[in-house]
C-alpha cells in the first residue's frame, strides 16, 4: 500500500514566487489580495492574477489557499465583504481564515469554500480543535508552542480533522503571530497585516540620558547585567526598552528560525495532514530552495532513503539566523544550527526566464556572476549538476558578450546543450543557478 504524504503548502507572495513554490514540488500555495493579508508588504494577487494563479497551480494538481486572517475592526468588515464576493466566484480551493467574525460572513458569502482555521487562532487543545470542528472547520493550523506529544495527541483524539502544522519559517515572539509591537512601537498592527518587524530591528543600550555604553569613555562601563535603555539604530524615537546591555547591536526580539526537516518521518507516520512554510515576504530563490529541500525529504521518506544532512545543507544556505527545532522536541530540548559561513555559501546568481536558442536562456540575475566560475544548476529533487567555467559564456542586456553580469540586470547564458544533464528540466522557466 503506497504511503501516504503530508501535503506540501508554500508561500507565495506574488507570481514569482508562486512559480518557484510549483516547480519545485509545492502540493499547494497560500497566497493573499493586495489589502487584508497579514502580509500587506507582499504583492498579493488581484482578481486577474488570482485567475491565473488558480489556473497554474490546478494544471500542476496543486491548490491554492486564500488568506483572509487579519483579525479585522468593524472599518474593515466592508472590505471583507467584497473580498469573500470574489473568492466565492474564483477557483480557489480554500480560505484561510482566524477571526469567528469573518468565518461567519464566509459562511454568508461564500458556502461553498472550505475554511482552513489560521495559527492566528492559536489553537493549542482539543476542546478547542471540537469548537471548530463543530462550526465546520476541517482543517486547523496548530498553535506554533505546540510540541510533538502534544500534536500527536490532537491527532489522535480528532481523526475527522485535518491538522496543519507550520514546520519552517520565521517565529514570532508572540502567541502564534498575535503580536502587539509593531502597533505599539509603530502604529502599524501586526494583526491587521501591517507588521513592521521590530523584533528584526537592530538595538543598542544606552544609559537612561542617552548616553552610549558601546565603550568606557567619558567615565562609561560596560555595565553587565545594569538595566540600560534601549534605542532602535534606525529611527531617532528616544528610549523605547530598558533591557540589559551585552552587545552594542543586538536583534534580540528575534528567535531563531523554525526547521523541523530532520523530522519529516515523524509527520508521515503521525498523519499531519500538512506540513506548512512560512515565507510569503522571501525572495523566490528562497522559496525555491525551501520548497525543494522540504519536497525532496518527503519524497525520500516514502522511497526509504531519508537523509537529512542533505536537507540541512541546503536549508542552512538559505538561512540568514539559526534554524532551531522550536517547540517541537519535549522537555523544552532545542537543537540550533548556524547558517552557513560566507565562504561555505552558494549563492543564487539567476533565474531563468525562457528559452531564446538551442543554446540560449534568458536570465534574470539576482548576484553577481562572473563567467569565470563554476554555476549549479537548481533542479528538482536537490539535484545541483554543475557546468564548468569555461563551458559557458554571457552576454548583457544588449547581446554583447561580458564577463560579468550585475544583480537586477537581464542577460543570455549560452552553452553547447549536449554538456546539459538530460532529463525533463534541463534549463526550464523557473528553474534557478547557483
């Protein structure tokens, strides 16, 4: 009997992401509008674009989720209105939705969808998993402090329900995402999709006149653990924390970053229903790499050839902080890896666009490539066959030949085909170099 597979769900913030997530083994794709997304900062989809996202992914035999879960003021509900008025004539396969308010206006706009309950619900026990599941939710994204004794237990209480469970990704310093800096910090409410990030912002400790303890000068001590005031690097708003000083510069509202990779067989065998990424505000090399990494883990656990090292490498090249086994692992155990060193690093220097020649690819470039390097090429299933320096040649914008192009430039990578890997995508809309 074949096994079955968690759905793979990833984040797509507009077009271009929603391509990388496809072809690089997405089962489905979350995505928001341009207003009421708790990702505001992303593109979104309009009406056209959600038309053609829909009609990618369903010719992929992926899904598309639509995210409706700000958790809205009453200002807002007219917006909601006519959100769920399109959706319940578009061709998505399911709204992701977290306030009750706007569930019940779904069930008036738009019955025939599913309802997906959203982490912003904070659902984390199995009397309110039964409350859902009484109001006709049937799948519901478990609460990020959730461990894995705990999700296994939900599982097994609730066969009916479908859990989903967010397994790499940024985590927030609040209950599963409901956080208030950035509205008290900002006036820009996280709840609302607005979110400023200030948990990723840069701070230095400062005595309570403003003075800097980044030395001993004028009479300064490195104060160890003496209350400080904090100031933000970027924005001259005076004292915002008192904390106690250990760096100059610290992101200390920022955990580390989730992965749970290593621990793809225990999800198989538990039954989650879906395994989820966060990343809607990421480049689509990111998701390209995520997705490709997560997709290739499943796949080996069902063909019995799991091997997470694997996955970690090429997750760890991606990382800008430590990933870091969150909640899952009992007893309040975390296991932490460090990005990869900048020497040790193979980053993303284009993605390919379309096919001009035999021997021709448009690229749109994203670092900057010399031609006297080695380049990988991003195929599916982790497979990074490389062509030699030498065995290719580019030319710029223009079509003359250079030995370098630029970030945010385009150019043409031209090379003799028959040194390409075989197989059905060899060099393909989509597909990224390293």
């Amino acid at each position: 009997m074949p096994m079955t597979l968690p759905e793979l769900l990833c984040p797509a913030g507009d077009m271009d992401r929603l391509d990388a997530a496809l072809t690089y083994g997405a089962n489905a794709c979350y995505l928001g509008g341009t207003s009421l997304s708790l990702r505001a900062g992303t593109g979104g989809f309009d009406r056209e674009a959600l038309d053609t996202a829909c009609s990618k992914a369903h010719a992929r035999g992926a899904s598309i989720y639509y995210t409706l879960n700000v958790l809205p003021h009453e200002t807002h509900l007219s917006g909601i209105a006519a959100s769920l008025e399109v959706l319940a004539e578009s061709a998505v396969d399911g709204l992701i939705i977290a306030d009750p308010g706007v569930l019940r206006m779904a069930r008036r706009y738009a019955p025939d969808k599913a309802v997906h309950l959203s982490t912003q619900a904070n659902t984390a026990n199995s009397e309110a998993v039964g409350f859902w599941y009484d109001l006709g939710i049937r799948r519901v994204n478990l609460a990020r402090e959730l461990g894995a004794r705990a999700m296994r237990e939900l599982v097994r209480n609730y066969p009916d329900m479908e859990f989903e469970v967010f397994v790499h990704g940024a985590m927030c310093l609040a209950l599963s995402g409901r956080c208030l800096l950035s509205a008290w910090l900002n006036r820009r409410p996280a709840n609302l999709g607005e979110c400023t990030h200030p948990c990723r912002f840069e701070y230095r400790a400062t005595d309570l006149s403003g003075r800097c303890h980044d030395c001993a000068a004028e009479g300064h001590a490195h104060m160890g653990d003496a209350l400080l005031g904090v100031e933000e690097k970027t924005r001259d708003t005076g004292t915002m924390w008192e904390v106690t000083r250990e760096e100059p510069y610290s992101a200390f509202w920022a955990p580390e970053d989730l992965c749970l990779v290593k621990y793809m067989p225990w999800f198989v065998r538990t039954g989650i229903a879906s395994l989820k990424i966060e990343g809607r505000m990421k480049t689509p090399s990111y998701v390209a790499h995520v997705t490709d990494a997560y997709r290739t883990a499943l796949d080996d656990v069902a063909a019995g050839c799991f091997r997470p090292e694997k996955y970690l490498y090429e997750l760890r090249n991606t990382a800008s902080r430590n990933l870091n086994t969150g909640f899952f692992l009992p007893d309040g155990n975390r296991v932490s890896l460090p990005p990869l060193q900048d020497t040790e690093r193979r980053p993303i220097v284009a993605q390919v666009r379309e096919r001009l020649a035999e021997d021709a690819w448009k690229v749109a470039v994203r670092s900057p490539w010399n031609s006297d390097r080695p380049i990988q090429i991003m195929q599916t299933g982790l497979r990074r066959p490389e062509l030699p320096a030498g065995a290719y040649t580019l030319e710029n914008h223009r079509g003359e030949a250079s030995t370098q192009l630029h970030p945010g430039m385009e150019g043409v990578l031209r090379c003799d085909p028959s040194i390409l890997p075989s197989g059905p995508e060899t060099l393909e809309h989509g597909l990224f170099l390293r």
